[in-house]
C-alpha cells in the first residue's frame, strides 16, 4: 500500500515539475509547482513527518507559490517566454545535468535498497520537533526569526514607491 | 698621533654641513668653515707627523681599523687608515697646499654665483685625496680615487652652462675611468694572488716570494694603466689641457699639486711590486720620459697660459714617474712634492694675472704687465726660475735628484729625455714670462682700464708658496753635500727602500749638476733671444717650419685621432646598439609583457558576460569536477 | 517498507530536473521558481534519511531550510519587481550589466 502511494505520488511530483519546466505561461508554470508541492507533501507524510508535511503544504505551496503568483500577476505579461535558443550553453547545460545525474546517482548507489530502522511515529510529532527547537536548536530559531523579520523589513523598503517629497 | 684618522674628517664634515645647509649659510660661514676645516687637517697631519718620527721603524706603518665593511667570503677589506712617512708627506702637502688655495679662492670666486657649491665640492675634494693617501688597503685608495676622479668631473665642470666646460668635464671622466679599468684589473689580480688588498699584506707576500716575477710585472702594468688615466701620461693624457676650463684654483689643486699626482703616489705605496718586476719599471720610466718630452714640445706653442701650464704639468709628472721607474722612488716623491709648491705657484700667480685682465687668457693679448702687478710678477718669476730647475731653488733639487738616479742606473737614454726635456721647460717657461710680464704691451685698451693687483687674500697665499717653493728643495740635499745629506730619503727609508737607488762617484755627481744647471740656463737664454731681443725670430722660424708648427700647434692631432678612431665608432655602435637592441628587444618585451596582460585580461573577460545564467553554469561545473574529485 | 533508496532516487531526479530547468527557461521568474524546486529536492532528501537513521534532527533541518526559502522568496521577488520596473522586462538576457 505504501509503495504503491508512494509511486502515485512520486509519478506526480516529477510530472508537475515536467509541467513546470514545459508550460509556456508562467502562470501554468506556477500551477504546475503548486502541484509538485503539494504532492511531495504527501511524501513527507509518508516518511512520518506529520508536522513537516504540514508545514510544506502550508507554507511552501500555500504561501511562497501564492506569493509567486501575485508576482506575476502584478507583471502581467502578455505573452509568454519561449524557451531557451540554441547556444552552446544550452548543450553544455545538458551535458553537465546529465553528468550531475550520473553522479548523484553513483554517490547514493550505497544507500538504495535499504530502509534503516524504523524509529517509530514519534520522531515526526511536533511535540518532539518542538521540544528540539527550543532546547538543542535555539540558537538557529532565534536567528532565524530575525532573519525572517529582515526579510519582512528588506522587501517593504525595496519595493516602496519613491514619496512624493 | 693617534689622531691621525681624524685628517679626513675634517674637510669630509665640512662638505657635508656645506652640502645640506650651504644654501642658507651667509658667504662669510662659507669661507671660514671651508678653509678651517682644511687648516684642521693641516694641523693634525703636522701633529701625527711629528708624532710619527718618534715611532721606530718596526712598528711602521701604524694603522687603524675603524670598522670592517666588506666581508664575503674569503674576501676583506676593511675601513682602515695608515700612517706612515709616505702617506704623512702626502697629508702634509695635500692639507697645506689645499688650505692656502682654498684661502686663494675666496678671493677668486668671490662674485661667483656658484660660490657655496664651489666650497662644497673642493672640501669634499680633499676629504676624497686625504682618504687615497691614508687608506690602508687597495679598496679604500681606490674609494678614494674615485672619489676625486668625481670631483674633478663636478669642478671642471663647475661652470656647466659653458658647454665647453661641461664637455671637458665628461672627457676627464671617461678618460679617467679608461685607466680605472686597468687600476681595478690591478685589484682583481692582488686579490688573486696575494689574497688580501691590504698593504702591509702586499708587502710581505712580495717580500715573502709569494707574487712570481712574471705577474708582478702584469698587476704593476695595471695599476700604471689607471696611473697613466690619473696622472695624464700618455696615452691617457687627453683630459688635462681640457681641464683648463675650470676655475684656476681648481687647476692648481687638482691638476697640479695634488689629484694628478696620485698615480705617483701610488706607484711609490707599491714599489715594492715594481722594483720586483724589473720591465715594470722600465715601462713605466720610458713613458715618464716620453711624455716630459711630448708634453714639453706641445707646451712650445701654446698661446693660452693656463694651457701652457697644463702641459707642464704633464711634462713634470712625467719626471716624476722616470724618478720611479728606474728605482729612485723617493726621487720621485721629492719632485712631487717641490712640484706640488712651484706648480700651484704658477696656476695661481697665472690666475691672479687673469684676474687683474678681466679673464684675458690669451699671452698675445699682454705684455709688459710686470708694471702693474708687483707682487703678482716676482711671485710668477719664482715659480718659473723654480720649475726651470735653477740652482738654490727646489725645483733645481728635486730635478737633479731624479736625472742623477737616471743616470746613475745606468738609463742613458732617459737621462738624455729628461735633459731634452729641461732645456724645453726652461724656454717655454720663460717664454710664458717674457710674453706676460716683459715686452710690449698689447693689451686691450678696455681691459687695461680695469688692471689691477689682486686683492691680498690673494697674494698671501701666493708669498706663501713662493717662499717654499725656494726653501722647500733643502730637504733633498744631493749626495755631494754629504752621503746623509738627503733628509727626505732618510724620512722615507721605511717605505722606500734606499737600495733600489744607485751610487755615484762624487765626480759624477758634480758634472751631472753642472749639466743640469748649464740647460737650464741654455733654455732661459734662447727664451730671452726669442722674446726679448728679437722678438721676429718666432715668427721667422715658424715661416720655415710651417708643417711641424702646425704639428705642435695642433697637438700632434692626438684628439682627432682619438675622436676618430675610439669615439666615433663607439658612438656610432652605441646607436646602432640602441635601434636594433634597446628599442626592438628590451622595449619590446616590456611592451610584449603588457600587450599580453592586456590580452590575457580581455580573453578572460570573455567569461563576464553579465548573464546569470552563465554564472550559474560556472557553479554548475564547479559541483561537478567536486563531486567527480570525491566519487573517484 | 518503502526502500529509502526510492525517496533519494527521487530526490537526484528532482534536484537535476530543478538544475535543468534553470537553464532552459529564460525569464527570472520561472528561474526562481527553478531554485525553489532544487530546495524542496534536498527537503526530501534530508527527510529521508532523517527517518532512516531515526532521528529528528533532519526534519528540524527542514523547518530550517522551508523558513528561510520563504523569506529569500520574498526578498528575491521585491527584487524582481524592481528589476521589472527599470527595465520593463524580466528577461535574463537583458540583465548584462555587470558585463565585463
């Protein structure tokens, strides 16, 4: 049952990035992603990681895709863009993705086949997750959180129109 | 006489504070701080040279190391200086004769705008010849050397607008350094044989048998070499009347007293090396002789005083060296040293006449002067009867001591040249004085508004050296006054083994002396027909014998043939040496190395196109060759 | 149960299909939108094995990792904007002012 979910969602994933990378309109492109996401939340449920799947669907394809959107929505472009032309970068991207893939490949050759113990459902509760970030991983949340505020604060100033002074 | 190093310091310190600070000192410091210093030196060369007749002649020479400077390897040499009876003598005459014309030259120079400049450069002059004299090693005599070699270059030059002056500047320079080439063979060749530069060294190592005969006579060659360059023998000679450009003091200083001499001094610190190389010697004595003769000739005809004088010089340093060169070294230092007095004698009496004519050179344009200069005239009377070699005046002593050596060593024919030569001197000196002082006066009727004695800074000086250049010679007493008569070569017996002069019967002796004094007066006497009773005999002679007049009128046309031969090509490979060399090979990789900067730089910025997406493809890459590095 | 080996396979793909699609597209959007995709590949990765190897300092990674995507996608697009005012175009090629 659980592998056959699994290739389900697996098959999704990969299609909605296909999507993603094929699609002309941005926003389809967009939609595709938001697709992809929502699909590799799923996986993050299959591998018992409740808290995090949630997180995902909420915050990756409920906020920064949405915000992605609003983007394009606001740049409105007519038509969309058509691919890359050929240049001898396009080959020797293609090339050095292949390559990448290859390698990638043999570097986790070791691992495929194996599923390490199963540790059980309480590594993925948020009671577990919260208790790690508030005792051995403070110091990161803080930080994070300020860096989030720096963002907050960075976008708005970027983005203000010039005052009428 | 422990503070004998200090000699040096004196004028050396002068011309530094002179150097830095001269430009905001009032004339008056200027004057008083340069002969002072001088006068500094003379006091102490007099006080360790009393203190230096006290020592026994064991413990000579004396010496102190102030500090090792040059240490590599194998090689020393260190800052030392040595006193001894030889370079004590030089002290004496360099700081006595310098400081009564740096007294002279306050006078001189005293509307010259270069006045400050001119006290720096002549104190720096003496401190340069003090450490040639007082070095206790090759390396250091030869700091010294060079050393004057520049600051003749930086005097005779010293008016550098004229371009005359500037030219004879460069050509006392390279001629000069032609010779240096040779002294620092010289050098290269002691150091390889006896290993050290340092004079006592060289001594027992020629002494000990260590140098063989055959490369004494090499390294002694070399260091005559440089000798011929320093003391304008031929062929090296070229630079001297040039040299005439510079302000007389200068003349007197360097080109007569003391500069030119030192290739003597030199010859006499290493007689140990000639005597040992018997051909040395007799290279060096004929060319002395030669020379005399040579120079003697070129000075017939001469019409400019200063010019006349300077090939008087030549012709004397060329007795000097015939004095050395058949073994009578200290004969040789005692000419030096009577020369030193009668010869800055006539370039300072010749500059106080040039003085009193406004710079009136030229002896057509005088005559009959003896009126109007009545210290000027006997002052320049006494250094030409001195220079003649009449009797009771030093020269006469100092002339008979080398002539008696020549002859007593059995060198005929260079007691003949040296006899030639005195019967030259004679006349053409006395010519100088007749054409000057005597005769009729065919002066500048705007020149003669202006005539004048000199002003008594002055004359002082010039009472000065006439005086010793009468008395001077009784240090020198001939053998027939007595076997120990001759003081001089006793002082020197330390440094200069009397052995190497020979003897005589006192018969000899007497007939050499008469021989001397009857060509002096033969000289003085042809001189007073030519000039003074019929003065149309020149011209009559000349009339006969245009073609030698021309020949000695034009110096033998040594200078163009030097020119055409030496420096023509040399200028001409130069610039060929430039084109093809300097401006294709060496300008063309300094410009080929920044050419290929530049296209390196532009090749590579092929990969800053400004896209993201190349970047991106860099990193891509990167990731990649690092993971290939890890898996394999 | 699921073989780990599956959830990195998928991860490599993901990440390389991310890689790839930043170089074919040619607007800065969707490139972004590239970059987030190759976020998400190594989330799945880190997940994986963070189950694999029974401890949840892999997941606290990725809380990490999704909470700054976030903010990085909210500066990176205040950018854009801007770029897309200037020059009225999000084209990459017509960023090239740092040519050179």
């Amino acid at each position: 049952m659980g592998v056959f979910l699994f290739f389900l969602l697996a098959v999704l994933c990969v299609g909605g990035v296909l999507g993603f990378i094929l699609s002309r309109n941005q926003a389809h492109s967009a939609l595709f992603l938001v697709l992809a996401f929502t699909c590799l939340g799923g996986l993050f449920g299959l591998l018992d990681a409740p808290f995090i799947a949630a997180v995902q669907i909420i915050i990756y394809a409920g906020a920064i895709m949405v915000l992605f959107i609003f983007v394009i929505m606001m740049i409105n472009l007519e038509q969309g863009i058509a691919p890359e032309r050929k240049r001898w970068t396009l080959g020797l991207s293609a090339v050095l993705a292949v390559f990448l893939l290859v390698e990638l490949a043999l570097a986790v050759r070791g691992t495929l086949g194996t599923l390490g113990r199963t540790g059980g459902e309480t590594i993925g509760s948020p009671t577990e997750l919260g208790r790690l970030l508030f005792t051995d991983y403070l110091y990161p949340f803080e930080i994070t959180s300020i860096l989030i505020v720096a963002a907050l604060v960075g976008a708005i100033v970027l983005v203000k129109k010039e005052g009428k002074e | 006489m422990e503070i004998f190093w200090l000699i040096p310091l004196f004028p050396g310190a002068s011309a530094l504070v002179l150097a830095v600070l001269g430009k905001w000192l009032p004339k008056k410091a200027v004057s008083w701080l340069a002969c002072l210093s001088v006068f500094a030196a003379f006091l102490a060369s007099a006080v360790s040279f009393f203190g230096l007749l006290r020592v026994p002649a064991e413990s000579l020479p004396v010496v102190k190391t102030l500090f090792p400077w040059i240490q590599a390897g194998s090689f020393r040499s260190d800052l030392a200086l040595q006193l001894d009876p030889l370079s004590s003598l030089m002290t004496l005459v360099v700081s006595g004769v310098g400081f009564l014309i740096h007294v002279y030259s306050v006078g001189y120079m005293a509307h010259d705008k270069g006045y400050r400049r001119y006290f720096t450069y002549l104190n720096l002059f003496t401190f340069a010849m003090l450490i040639l004299v007082l070095g206790a090693n090759l390396v250091l005599m030869f700091v010294g050397w060079e050393g004057v070699g520049l600051c003749s270059y930086l005097l005779i030059g010293f008016w550098f607008e004229k371009p005359s002056a500037a030219n004879a500047g460069k050509k006392a320079f390279i001629v000069n350094r032609i010779g240096d080439a040779g002294f620092l063979l010289g050098i290269f060749f002691i150091f390889l044989t006896v290993g050290s530069g340092d004079f006592r060294a060289i001594n027992s190592a020629v002494g000990g048998g260590v140098v063989t005969q055959g490369m004494a006579t090499l390294i002694a060659l070399l260091f005559f070499v440089g000798a011929t360059g320093k003391s304008a023998q031929i062929p090296l000679y070229v630079w001297l009347p040039d040299a005439m450009e510079g302000p007389t003091p200068v003349s007197a200083l360097i080109h007569a007293a003391t500069m030119v001499t030192a290739g003597v001094y030199m010859v006499c610190r290493l007689n140990l090396l000639f005597t040992l190389s018997g051909a040395a010697g007799q290279v060096v004595a004929l060319v002395g002789a030669v020379t005399a003769v040579f120079a003697a000739t070129m000075a017939l005809t001469q019409n400019d005083i200063k010019r006349v004088l300077a090939y008087s010089t030549i012709s004397q340093i060329g007795y000097m060296f015939i004095g050395c060169g058949v073994g009578a070294y200290a004969a040789g230092m005692f000419h030096l040293y009577t020369h030193a007095f009668f010869k800055s004698l006539l370039f300072l009496s010749a500059g106080s006449v040039m003085h009193a004519l406004s710079g009136e050179l030229d002896m057509r344009k005088m005559g009959g002067l003896r009126k109007y200069l009545p210290l000027t005239y006997p002052a320049f009377l006494v250094g030409a009867i001195a220079i003649a070699g009449v009797p009771f005046l030093s020269g006469f002593f100092s002339k008979d001591a080398i002539l008696t050596q020549a002859f007593a060593q059995g060198q005929y024919f260079i007691w003949a040249l040296g006899l030639m030569c005195a019967v030259l001197t004679a006349f053409y000196m006395f010519r100088l004085i007749f054409l000057t002082f005597f005769g009729p006066e065919r002066i500048d009727p705007q020149v003669k508004e202006h005539l004048h004695e000199s002003p008594r800074v002055m004359t002082v000086p010039l009472v000065v050296l006439a005086f010793f250049s009468v008395v001077a010679g009784y240090v020198g007493l001939p053998v027939v006054f007595g076997e120990r008569a001759n003081l001089l070569t006793r002082f020197l017996e330390p440094v200069i083994r009397p052995e190497a002069e020979g003897h005589l019967s006192i018969n000899t002796e007497w007939m050499l002396i008469l021989a001397s004094v009857a060509v002096a007066l033969c000289g003085i006497y042809i001189a007073y027909v030519f000039y003074l009773r019929s003065p149309r005999t020149p011209h009559r002679l000349v009339g006969r014998f245009p073609a030698v007049y021309r020949l000695l009128y034009n110096k033998y046309y040594v200078d163009e043939t030097y020119n055409a031969v030496f420096v023509k090509p040399l200028v001409g490979g130069s610039r060929a040496v430039y084109d093809h060399f300097d401006l294709r090979v060496i300008d063309g990789a300094v410009d080929g190395t920044a050419a290929a900067a530049g296209f390196a730089g532009k090749a590579l910025s092929v990969l800053q196109s400004g896209l993201v997406k190349d970047y991106a493809l860099a990193f891509l890459l990167g990731v990649a060759v690092f993971l290939g590095y890890l898996l394999f | 149960m699921i073989p780990l080996g599956y959830f990195i396979g998928l991860s490599v793909l993901l990440f390389v299909l991310g890689v790839a699609a930043f170089f074919i597209k040619r607007d800065l959007m969707t490139m972004f939108m590239a970059v987030e995709v190759m976020l998400n590949a190594a989330n799945l990765a880190f997940v994986a094995l963070a189950k694999s190897a029974g401890s949840p300092a892999g997941q606290v990674i990725v809380f990490f990792v999704i909470t700054v995507a976030a903010a990085e996608a909210a500066v990176g697009l205040a950018i854009i904007l801007l770029v897309f005012r200037q020059k009225k175009s999000i084209k990459a090629e017509e960023m090239r002012l740092m040519k050179g």
